[in-house]
C-alpha cells in the first residue's frame, strides 16, 4: 500500500458543548475523543500523524502527546483552511486521510478498507460516505447520472430537492496528496458562511478531469460526530456497548454490560466476572479467573489471576495472584501487593510493598512502608508516616504480629518475627523475635465509682 499521512482537525471551539475545554478533549470511555480518532488512523497503518490545533490549543495538545505533530489555525476559516495549516506536512506522503477530531467511533478496519478502496479505484479523492435517514445538519453527496460524487453541499448551502438527499458526507476523506494540495490552492470562501470548504476541493478536481468516488461506511454510528452533551452521552453509550461486547467475546463474564464501565485500553482475561457498577479506567490489566465486584474502580491498576475485589478503589497499584481486596478498601497510587494477601475492609495503603501472604484485615492504614511476608495487621493499625513536614518510611519485616490499635511512628523498624503488643505506640527499633509494649499499666481504683458519688 502506497504510504497514508493523517491530518485530524481539531481547532473548532464547539460551542454547542457549553464548555471552558476543547471539544475534542471530553472524553469517550474515558479517552479523549481526538485520541481515539488518532488511534484509529494509525492503526489502520497511517505512518505519521498531524493535529490541527486553534480553541483551547494548549489542551490538546496535551492530551495528544508525542502520537503527533501539531500544526495551529490561528483563524476559523473553515476545513479547508484548517487543512491548508498541514500542507506540509501533507506533502511528505503520497496519500492523506483527513479526519474530525470529535468523531470517537470511527474504527481502524473502516479507515482501512476506505484507504484500500481509495488505491485500489485510482481515486484522486474519496469521500465515506453514509446513509441517515434524517440527514439534517450535514453535507449532502450529491452523484452525477453514472452515480459518480459530483459534489458535496453544505446543508446551510443546499437547495430543496438537495435537502431531500439521505446519503451524507462524513467528513471523512481519502486524497491523493498532489492533487488536494493543488485544489486547496484554488479554494475560495464563496458561500454563505464565508469559510474555505474542505469539500470544494472535490468539485475543483472533478474540474479538472480527476476522479472522485465514495466508500459507504455501513453502520452510520461510525460516523457520528459529537457536537453537545447529548451526542457525546450517545458515542459513550455506543462506545462502551462495543467495548464491553468485544470482552463479552473474549471470554469475560460482564453480568450486567448497561451498567459497567470498561475503558478502551483496559485487558481482561479469560474466566473472569466482573459485577454491576465497576468502572475499569486507564491501563488497567485484570488476570484471570479475576472476581472484581460491585461498585469497585481501578484505575491503571495491574490485577494477577484469582484475585478477588470487592467494593474497593484501586489506583496506579499492582495486586498479585490470589490476593483478596475489600469490601471498602482503597489502594492508592504507587503501592504493590504480594500473593495470596488480605486487605480487608477501610483498609487503606498508600505507597507501601505489602509482601505474600500479609494479612491487614481491616481498618488499617499503611502509607511509605514496606512490608515483609506473612505480616498480621491487627485492627486499627496505624502507620504514622508524616510528621506535618515531612514523610517517612517504615520497615516490618517477615513474620512479623502487630497488635490492633498500634501505632508506628516513622521511621521505624520492626524487624522479622517481632511482636507488638496492642494499643503500643512504636517509635525505636523492635529487635527480631522480639516483643514491645509501649503503653501505660493498667491501673484498678476499687469503689471509685461509690466515691466519686
């Protein structure tokens, strides 16, 4: 296949989303939607990329990163001026693929059946093309008597019989690069808005002898552009329902695909089940035989075979095989642990190496620690990390007991096989084998009570 270059223009303001952002950075399934059309394009085997920028530029061009260039539209004139910002890079391949940035549901195998279509026809252009059965609001294609587009009118622009046309332009399109850039050359803003259309440019090549054909995108919801708040909750519900069901196929048990929430990068393997009301978001990669229950969220969290989480919140963390999370747990970011552990209920790590085997049952809290094997937590553990400036780390080593209602004051150490006595505030180095008791005696008062009457 001859080489494709990318252009995605994404400068508009949008202001139908009634939003201080970019419209191209809300997100779909927990990606930005210009993210997911850069994705697409590249998938689909284009070898560079280039984003048009203007409203809120600063935003997107975060949110694209290094996945491509970025070229500004310092004016709203229009596609086809937003396309001429990237002449040069267009000039760098042989082909381009022009897309919208707010058109989230746009697949790769769709762009690449259309580009394949595009060589194979010897098309200077080729537009996708759709049919809706309520075409308001977009660009009618309108075909010469051999069926063949002859041009595309702008709704704004169109007459009452062109009105009455289904098939829609999608705003998606394939070029033979010389020639667009030729065309764009020639454009003029001789229409109502007084913008440069990126559509004339098919009208100047049929001009010109060129040949302009069409490759009919089947399911529409591919080319759904999102332009208010309603739309994107509609590419959201389409998005998730594709994203779920490629699970669903892949051999995970979803119990209830309407009310869970699956971001597009997120891996799941096989035999696992996954409850009502999770939110899986980021990078998150779940092994199999996984149990992630009800209301819980991971987020770029790595999950090992067998684990079982209930009602928990997991982020930027790591859960090894056989572990069991929950319920109400909260595992925040940087914190990783072993096999075959118990992090029980309102137990919350933060930062922390939890090794196999370690039980925290429940309401604990360890932060800038690092845990040895078969540790036991007892409840109301408190690791005292933070001294109002300053956070410190703490070391307990294997086999360690910690009494419930203790507290460790970093930094400390407690060292393998040692015991805390409950209710113990530690604030020196426990030896090994050893056992501290850092609380006052117990004092009896006989007849207090009658006295103090």
């Amino acid at each position: 296949m001859d080489e494709f270059s990318l252009v995605v223009l994404a400068a508009g303001q949008g202001k139908r989303m009634r939003s201080d952002n970019s419209k191209v950075v809300h997100r779909v399934c927990g990606k930005e939607m210009v993210n997911w059309v850069l994705g697409a394009g590249l998938e689909a085997g284009c070898k560079n990329a280039t984003v048009v920028v203007g409203h809120r530029k600063e935003q997107v061009i975060e949110a694209v990163g290094s996945q491509a260039e970025t070229v500004e539209q310092k004016e709203q004139l229009g596609t086809g001026h937003a396309v001429m910002q990237a002449r040069a890079q267009i000039a760098e391949s042989d082909n381009v693929v022009i897309v919208a940035g707010d058109t989230p549901l746009i697949t790769a195998d769709t762009l690449k059946a259309a580009m394949e279509e595009h060589l194979r026809s010897g098309n200077s252009a080729t537009v996708l093309t759709t049919v809706l059965p309520c075409a308001d609001g977009y660009g009618r294609i309108v075909r010469s008597r051999n069926n063949s587009v002859e041009r595309i009118v702008e709704h704004k622009d169109a007459n009452e019989e062109e009105l009455k046309i289904k098939e829609i332009n999608s705003g998606f399109y394939c070029f033979k690069s010389s020639d667009l850039l030729s065309a764009l050359s020639r454009l003029t803003a001789n229409n109502s808005q007084q913008e440069y259309y990126l559509t004339d440019t098919l009208a100047i090549l049929k001009g010109d002898g060129k040949k302009i054909g069409a490759f009919t995108v089947e399911d529409s919801n591919e080319v759904l552009g999102v332009n208010d708040r309603v739309q994107l909750a509609e590419a959201e519900r389409l998005m998730r329902g594709r994203i779920n069901n490629r699970h669903l196929l892949g051999g995970v048990t979803v119990i209830d695909p309407l009310n869970t929430y699956i971001g597009g990068d997120v891996i799941i393997g096989t035999d696992t089940v996954i409850y009502p009301g999770v939110v899986l978001e980021g990078k998150t990669v779940i092994g199999n035989n996984a149990v992630i229950g009800h209301n819980s969220r991971l987020v770029d969290a790595v999950i090992g075979d067998g684990v079982d989480i209930w009602s928990s919140t997991i982020i930027e963390s790591s859960v090894s095989e056989g572990t069991h999370v929950g319920p109400y747990a909260y595992i925040r970011p940087g914190c990783s642990v072993g096999k075959g552990c118990k992090v029980g209920d309102f137990v919350e790590l933060k930062k922390a190496v939890i090794g196999d085997g370690t039980k925290l049952s429940h309401l604990t809290y360890v932060g800038d620690a690092e845990v040895g094997k078969n540790v036991n937590f007892g409840c109301g553990t408190v690791v005292v990390n933070y001294d109002g400036k300053n956070k410190y780390k703490t070391t307990i080593g294997d086999n360690a007991f910690i009494g419930c209602n203790s507290n460790l004051v970093s930094p400390v150490t407690v060292n393998s096989g040692a015991y805390i006595a409950a209710g113990s505030t530690i604030t020196d180095e426990v030896p090994s084998g050893a056992l501290a008791i850092a609380r006052a005696r117990q004092v009896i008062k006989d007849d207090w009570k009658d006295r103090r009457k």
